[in-house]
C-alpha cells in the first residue's frame, strides 16, 4: 500500500512540474481550476483603457516570466521532498523546509515589486485587483497542489 501510494504521489508531482514548465502549460493549470486561463480571470475584473492595454500586459508577461521562475522552483523543492520521501533526516527535512519558506517569500517579494509597476500603467484600484487576483491564483494552485503531497510521516500511518 505505502508503494502505490507513494508512486501516485511521484506522478503526480512529476505530472504537475511538466505541466508548470511553460507559460502555456500554466495557463493550463489555472483553467483547469477556473476555467479560464489567468488573463481571462484578469480581464473579468479588470476595466483596462484600450491606450494602456498594451503596456499592462507587457507589465503582465515580464511579472508571469518570474512568478514562472519561482514556480519552477517551488516544483523542484516538491521533486526533492519527493525523491528524499522515505530518507528523510533532520537535515535534509530541515534544508527542504527552509528552502520552502525562502520560495514563498519570493511571491511576495514579486507582488511588491510589480504592484508599483501595474499602478503605474493602470492606476491603484487595478493594480490592488491584480495583486489580489494573483494571490488568489496563487492560493488555490497551491492548495490544489498541497492536497496530493502527504505530510511527513503520513505515509507510515497507512503501511499494512
């Protein structure tokens, strides 16, 4: 049992980093979870100005570059909590949760960074909605992807 359970987590994990790989693929992931891909959701609630459209979603593809690099990166910390699963020591265990905590940061350390440039382009109000969309995305991708890792020890509860 903790055999198949554990492969149906590595394929899972590998499945979603193939899937989180390339932009298109994450629009992907956002529409299987809304729907719509991530400028569909944007477009909804936001009202963009036909002259300040162009420099929004430059604005925009420069900010999903980098939230795909972090992204990336999140994947390969979930690969090697994965790979280590069932060697896991308090050093290894300790290194991937500090790695995972320096990761998230990086998300906020992002919507800093670009909220000023949104309001910018597309006033405080729209840049606010971005941001909090962006979170929200964020948020339900993460939960999505929280729910197929089991926690530490999880797996040995179920060994038969």
């Amino acid at each position: 049992m903790k055999i198949t359970i554990f492969t149906v987590l590595i394929l899972a994990c590998f499945s979603f980093v193939a899937v989180a790989q390339t932009e298109k693929e994450d629009v992907e992931i956002a529409q299987s979870i809304f729907g719509k891909s991530k400028k569909e959701v944007i477009l909804q609630y936001l009202q963009i100005p036909e002259a300040e459209k162009d420099a929004f979603w430059s604005v925009y593809d420069e900010y999903e570059t980098k939230n795909i690099e972090i992204n990336t990166a999140r994947i390969n910390l979930i690969k090697r909590f994965a790979a280590n699963y069932n060697g896991l020591n308090d050093d290894a265990a300790s290194k991937i949760a500090m790695d995972y905590i320096e990761n998230s940061a990086k998300y906020f350390e992002l919507y800093k960074e670009y909220f000023p440039k949104f309001k910018k382009v597309v006033g405080g109000v729209n840049a606010a909605t971005v941001i909090q969309l962006e979170i929200y995305m964020q948020t339900a991708i993460q939960a999505a992807l929280q729910n197929q890792i089991p926690i530490i020890g999880e797996l040995e509860k179920h060994e038969y």
